[in-house]
C-alpha cells in the first residue's frame, strides 16, 4: 500500500441480509473497479458478526469520484435494495500511523 | 454509540502467528477495560485473513490515555512477542458518516 504524506480512510461497517446472491462476485468486481480508480491507494476487508471494508485514498476528491462511478452506483442501489440491513460509511483522514512486524511479501 | 460533533476511529489492522493461547480472552477483556475509558465511545471488530479492529474515541488525549492504560500496555507486550506477526494502527478523525437501515436493537 502506498503511503503518500497525507491520505483518506472511508470505513465501511455493514451487516447483511439472509439474500448472498450475487454478493460476492459483485465485492471482487468492486474492488477491481476502485483499483483502476483515480487516488486509490488500498483495500482491507474482514466479516463475522458485522463485515468492515476500509478502502484508502489520496485525497477527498478520489473518494466523491469513486462513490460516483456508474458501476459502483448500481453496487450501491443493489447494496440498499438487496444486501444489506444496515451499513454506515465514515469518511476518516489519517492523522498518524505506525507499524509492528513483516505483513509478508505474498499478501 | 454516541456520537459527538467530532470523534477519532483508530484502526488496527492485523495478521496473527500461529499461537492463539489466551488471545480471545486478552481481546475480551482488552474490550471490557475499554469500555470504561474516559473518551470511550465504540468498538467494532472482524476477522478473516486480516483481523480488523476499530475503536471509536472522542478526542487524542482519550487514545493516548487508553494506550498507556497499564493493563493495556501488558496486552500490547503479548501482542508482540505472542499473537501478531503485523498489525499497523491508524489514528483518524472522522470527517463525514452517513448510515442506511436498521442495525437492530440486539446489536
């Protein structure tokens, strides 16, 4: 993950309904499109109880860019209508950060 | 959890070694001692590959306290010579939340 001097979390804390389908395959388009995205730095995700996906950007504007991209819209309509009970998004700047051990060269 | 005008999530994100002796019970009362914490407002955490945690605080005087904690200051000693081969904390403020549904009251 690069790591430019400042830089943007948008926190993603959600709960799903009984409906899965279709989700998964739609999660991995996602992250394919954001990838390709304009100040788009990284991506961690992880579900239990409650699933939390943390993308990270460059800046404010890559993140209104990225909520406005045509296929991440559709995603989004289908998230309220179909996959989700509940989600709440945060818009977070990254004020400090540091680092313990080796996350390792194939992850 | 309460929400003030402004707040700070910290995000640690992590990798665990083999070794999980006592980790899920540090992690639970890591949890409770949080929650008595001046400044404390919530916490919300997943694992998968990564394990993902947040928690939610009102100010940077609340995060540097709960991370002199005494308590705390042990767990983080095992954390590092027991449970994680990596973990990264980011300390953010919350800019911007929106939230869609219902998280449920048993929740």
């Amino acid at each position: 993950m690069q790591n430019t001097n400042s830089y943007y979390a948008v926190i993603f804390t959600s709960k799903n309904t009984d409906n899965t389908d279709g989700y998964s395959k739609m999660a991995e388009q996602m992250e394919n499109v954001a990838k390709k995205q304009y100040g788009y730095i990284g991506f961690e995700s992880a579900k239990e109880t409650i699933g939390i996906s943390i993308s990270y950007w460059e800046n404010l504007d890559a993140i209104k860019n990225w909520k406005e991209n045509s296929a991440h819209l559709f995603a989004q309509e289908k998230g309220k209508s179909d996959w989700y009970s509940w989600y709440k998004v945060r818009i977070c700047k990254v004020e400090r950060e540091y680092e313990f051990g080796d996350l390792g060269l194939s992850n």
